[in-house]
C-alpha cells in the first residue's frame, strides 16, 4: 500500500515501547540482575523459559481489563503481578512476601530510563522529519514515568506533545486518547498518520479517529497482504513512504 498524498501529511504520532524504544538489555537479563543483588540464585536461562508463563498472564489479563492502562496505580500493580508471576517458581515455599519485594525493585527498574534503548533508527528518522518541519508527538500506554524517560533518552526535544495514557485516564484504542492527541498538536486527522506496533492498539485506534495508521512490523512477523493498511519494518522506511528525502549523509538503507 501507498499513502495516496504523502506531501499532505502534516503531524506524525509515534507508539512509544517497541516502536521507539525498547527494554535494554533485555526483560529476563534486568529480572536476573535483581535476583542477583536479592540474593536469589536462579539462572538466566530459567527466566528465559518462563517468559511464555508471564506472557500468558500478561494477555489474559490485558483481553479482560483493556483499559488497564488508563491508571497508574493499576499499571503498577499489573507489573508487580506479572513479574510475580515470572519469578514465583525460583523462590523456596512460594514467600509471597519475597515475591513481592522482587517484583517491586524490578519494576522500579523498568521506572528508570537505564533500562529501555532507543532502536537505532530512531534518532536519524525523527531529526529528519523535524528538519522538514512536521509535528511529532508521542502517544503511548505507559505511567507517567514515561516523560521522564523520553528526556533522559533526549527525545523530547523532538516532540510537540506527548500524550501518555496514566496521565490522559484514556487507553488505546479509546479515540479519545488520538483525539486529545491531536487537539494537543493542533493537528487535522486527514493530515496526521500514527505509527506503532500493535494493530488493535495503533491501527485501529487511530484509524477510529480519522488519522491514516501505520503498523511497524521490526521482525517481519507480518504478511503485507493480510493487511488493510501501510506497513513498514523500520522507522526509517516511514521517510519512504512520506517522500521525504533523507538528511545528507544517511544511508537508504537501515
């Protein structure tokens, strides 16, 4: 697919987790280290395979509370309980208690901007696009210590908001969450294109607001042909599909 009139567009929304950015060094490495200064001695690769017990958790519990998102409070208790979850085979007689501390320091950690990375096209495709003069802004589900992520990571300076869902009370695909995200940008929807990695989320909660989605599919997990919208696989394909010309220096490729 096309954008039918890429110089039309005027204001572009990114997803924030896994479309700008992503944990680092990864969600079992960070639980290890937390172990590992708790004093709980369970290798890395025992996390590793229980990931698929907490991933099971995580979308059980996100298809009956889809507006989890939309409370900071409830998103913290969320975490606690899927690291839970995560860890609960490792300690001795099920402590709840010691359960509960590890979940606790480790989604303190996720608080920190030192445990998310930018992907590497992230920087280069958003200077860009600044440098041509569109609007960007950021809508993400998150808790508010997304803001301060964003800075320490020095992306803010790119944004002209940043709508984050604990702080909004609304969650994708609510169309109010984009509605307020273009009212904070002053931005039309037939002149907006929202780009992110979840379908349900970023395509169709954009979509029901009138802003032209763009799913990002970084691990090619997608068959273009099945879908009803554009499609890249990194950021920087998203220049391509607008026309924009890349800044002197950077490569076509990524």
């Amino acid at each position: 697919m096309r954008l039918d009139q890429p110089q039309s567009v005027r204001t572009i929304f990114f997803d924030a987790g896994f479309t700008l950015l992503q944990p680092h060094p990864s969600i079992p490495e960070i639980c290890h280290q937390v172990c590992q200064q708790l004093s709980l001695h369970v290798r890395l690769e025992q996390i590793e395979q229980q990931i698929e017990v907490a991933e099971d958790f995580y979308f059980r519990h996100v298809r009956t509370h889809p507006y989890i998102w939309a409370n900071n409070q409830a998103i913290n208790t969320f975490w606690i309980e899927y690291y839970i979850h995560l860890l609960r085979p490792f300690v001795e007689e099920q402590d709840e208690q010691h359960l509960y501390q590890l979940a606790t320091i480790i989604q303190d950690e996720f608080e920190k901007h030192t445990s998310w990375q930018l992907y590497d096209d992230v920087h280069v495709t958003l200077k860009t696009l600044q440098a041509h003069g569109y609007t960007l802004g950021v809508i993400s589900d998150w808790g508010i210590s997304l803001g301060p992520i964003l800075h320490k990571l020095e992306l803010t300076a790119y944004f002209d908001c940043v709508i984050i869902s604990a702080a909004a009370r609304e969650a994708k695909p609510s169309p109010m969450l984009y509605d307020l995200a273009l009212q904070r940008a002053n931005a039309i929807p037939d002149y907006t294109i929202h780009i992110g990695d979840s379908y349900i989320n970023d395509v169709l909660g954009a979509r029901a607001s009138g802003i032209t989605p763009v799913l990002l599919d970084r691990g090619h997990k997608v068959a273009a042909q099945t879908l009803d919208c554009l499609l890249v696989h990194s950021l920087l394909e998203l220049l391509d599909i607008l026309e924009v010309e890349r800044l002197e220096g950077e490569h076509k490729e990524a």
